[in-house]
C-alpha cells in the first residue's frame, strides 16, 4: 500500500505532497480498492468482487478485473480509460498512462491477458493484448498497439507494435523513464534513409550527365581536328 505512494512521489514532479497523494489521486485509489476485491476474488466470493470493481471504475474511471494480480509499487497515472484483464500480471515499479488496455484478445479460456514485468513505461492509450510477456524495463510508446512478447530493455512503437531500439535492462532512472519524447520514430527513420539514397542518386546522376557533356563536346571538336590535320598534310593554305 505505501509503495504505491512511495512510487508516486518518485514519478510525479506534480504531487506536492503525500496528504494530496492520498486524497486526490485516483490511480491510488483504484489499487486500494483493488487490493480489496482481489483478496474476495481469492476467497472465491461470488458477486461481491466484482461490485467492488465497479464501484472503483465509477469513482475512479479506472477498470481492473478482480483477478489482475499487480505488485506493490505500480502507478497509475491520471488513470482515466485504463482497462486491466482477469489474467493480467504487472510488476512493481511500473508506470501505467490513461486509455491504457491490458486486454486479452478474443474468447480463449486461461491466461488470455498480457504479463508486464517490473519497471515497464506504458505510454498514454496503449494496448496490450493477448497472452504475451512485456519483459522488464520496457517502454510501448503512446497509441501502441503490441501484440507479441516484447525482450527487456527495449522500446516498442506503432501499430503493430515493432521493437525500435533495445536498451540498457538497468535503465529505470526516473528521467529515462518519463522521457517519452526520446521516443525513436521509425516511420521518420525510414524516411531519412529514403532521403538520403535519394540524394546520393542525385550526386551520381548530376556526375554521370558532365561526363556525357564532356564526351558530347570531345565528339562535336573531332570532326573539326581532323580538317585541320588533313590540310596541314596536304599543304592546304601553303
């Protein structure tokens, strides 16, 4: 419980204190309260659970199955539209943007829902979906959607998602991990490798039309060296 707000003052440059913390934050809230439905879901209660989660999801506008299992120290940010499955396992030290979904991606039985590991960046209105593993120190971009298991240390955009960059599995420092405007883009990549073939075709063209400008030249003088040989031979002027 008190990592959760242990966690907040590391990550949030906006919370002021811990009494604010733990009146006005609802991502704190929606893990209490889950905390609390989670145990009932153990307990096999029926019904009761899952009032709790609704309960949460109307004050809070966050949705987490009962049956998500998340460790201590997680962040919700802001929180609004966030969606946790039955079957979705988050580590600690992960930071969860608003519209994030941890779905699952059809009507399979089982582990359906995603497994983030520890210390993950989940960008704002990203979707995880399906029964793969977001290993540790993982960023998912903003508006990502990933569908497959994801190595440590990586960074993942897109739609599909598609690994970007693999990085240093001990890189959880608090500025690498809200620094989501260090975010690689691949679809500006491509283009700046397209630009640059482009260029040096350029270059080769602009060097193979002097070199045809130079061989026209040679052409249009020979005519007029060989008139000037043959009148010299023949004495012609003399």
């Amino acid at each position: 419980m008190f990592e959760n707000i242990k966690i907040i003052k590391k990550f949030d440059p906006a919370a002021k204190s811990y009494l604010e913390i733990v009146l006005c934050y609802p991502g704190l809230h929606a893990l209490w309260l889950h905390k609390f439905a989670h145990l009932l879901y153990r307990l096999r209660l029926p019904i009761i659970p899952r009032l709790v989660n609704y309960i949460s999801r109307f004050l809070t506008g966050i949705d987490i199955h009962p049956g998500a299992k998340i460790a201590a120290g997680v962040f919700i940010d802001h929180g609004s539209g966030v969606v946790i499955g039955e079957t979705a396992i988050v580590g600690s030290g992960s930071l969860i943007f608003q519209g994030v979904t941890l779905g699952g991606t059809g009507k399979e039985s089982g582990k359906r829902h995603p497994t983030i590991g520890k210390n993950v960046v989940i960008g704002a209105g990203a979707k995880v979906l399906g029964n793969i593993v977001v290993e540790d120190h993982v960023r998912v971009g903003a508006g990502s959607v990933v569908m497959r298991n994801v190595p440590a240390g990586c960074t993942v955009v897109g739609i599909p998602g598609k690994v970007v960059k693999a990085g240093d599995v001990a890189s959880d420092s608090v500025e690498q991990m809200l620094e989501h405007n260090q975010m690689p883009d691949p679809i500006a990549k491509v283009f700046s490798v397209l630009l640059e073939k482009v260029e040096t075709q350029q270059q080769l063209i602009n060097k193979l039309y002097e070199k045809q400008q130079l061989l026209e030249k040679s052409s249009d003088e020979a005519p007029e060296n060989d008139r000037f040989i043959q009148e010299f031979i023949h004495g012609d002027g003399i």
